[in-house]
C-alpha cells in the first residue's frame, strides 16, 4: 500500500516516514500540475482515502480529487475564512465521499481509554510528534516555529 505525504517543507519527508508514508510528495517540484494530479499518476487512478490537515479550501478540494471512484476524504483541517469547497456532484454520484470528523470521529467514553491504553503500551507513538517543549512564556516561538514549518507538535509547559 502507498501511504503518500505531501509538504512544501521537505524536511518533513524523513519525519512522515517514521509515522509510515512511503512516498512523498512536494507540489513546488511538479510545474503547473496539481497535487490530485500527481497523486491519481501515482496510484493510478486515486488513493482510497485522502486527508486534509492544513485547513485550505483549494487543499480540500486537491485532497478530495485525489480520491478514486468511492474513495474518502477527510477534512481534520479547519478553514478560518469558512469558503465553500466546490466539489463536483457527479464524484459524489459515483460514491466520493467527504467528512470532517469532530475529534477524528472517536466516541471519548469508549475511544480515549483505548488510545490511552494503547499509548502506555507503546503502541502508538505520539512521542514522535513531539518536536519541541518550551516554557508558557516563549508560546510566540512555538507560533513562529509553526509558521516556518520547523515543528509538529510543542509542549508548552506551564512551570519552569
């Protein structure tokens, strides 16, 4: 199976890989084709399912035409200025379908004891995400660090 990454940042090409993509894919390196176009060459046809973390309505749709005939989109970005997203009704006819999961779609009683469970057994790796801890009081770093593409996730700790 092909798990495809796709950043401007190509740093972010060796972190994507220990969290399992196999591909990578960074749009400035293409010319005038877009993202859903390399991608459909890539698998031949569209992926099964797409995922939209930036919160662009030009990514979700790019995202959403990634996907083949029944393929799934879904959107864990969130688009500050809230513009539509066009999407052709004819995908949707022909079973594309788009969500954008509250909280991933988890249901917190019986899902987050499961996560936690599987976190304290070093089954899922969220360290990995961690790529800074700072104090409450350097947070602007942690927004620059952010906006430069330079982390993933920062703890801000609260204490000294």
């Amino acid at each position: 199976a092909k798990i495809i990454g796709v950043d401007l940042n190509p740093d972010k090409c060796e972190i994507g890989k220990r969290f399992g993509i196999t591909d990578f894919v960074n749009p400035t390196f293409f010319g005038d084709k877009t993202i859903s176009e390399v991608v459909k060459e890539m698998t031949k046809g569209g992926v099964d399912y797409s995922f939209e973390c930036i919160g662009l309505s030009s990514l979700m749709e790019e995202a959403f035409n990634s996907t083949r005939t029944g393929g799934k989109t879904v959107i864990l970005g969130m688009e500050q200025r809230a513009l539509p997203i066009n999407l052709g009704s004819y995908d949707l006819l022909r079973g594309r379908s788009i969500c954008g999961p509250l909280f991933g779609g988890l249901k917190p009683k019986f899902d987050i004891p499961v996560l936690v469970d599987r976190y304290l057994k070093k089954q899922l790796n969220l360290d990995g995400l961690i790529t800074h801890e700072l104090s409450f009081e350097e947070i602007n770093k942690a927004f620059d660090l952010l906006v430069e593409g330079k982390s993933i996730r920062c703890i801000l700790w609260m204490d000294n």
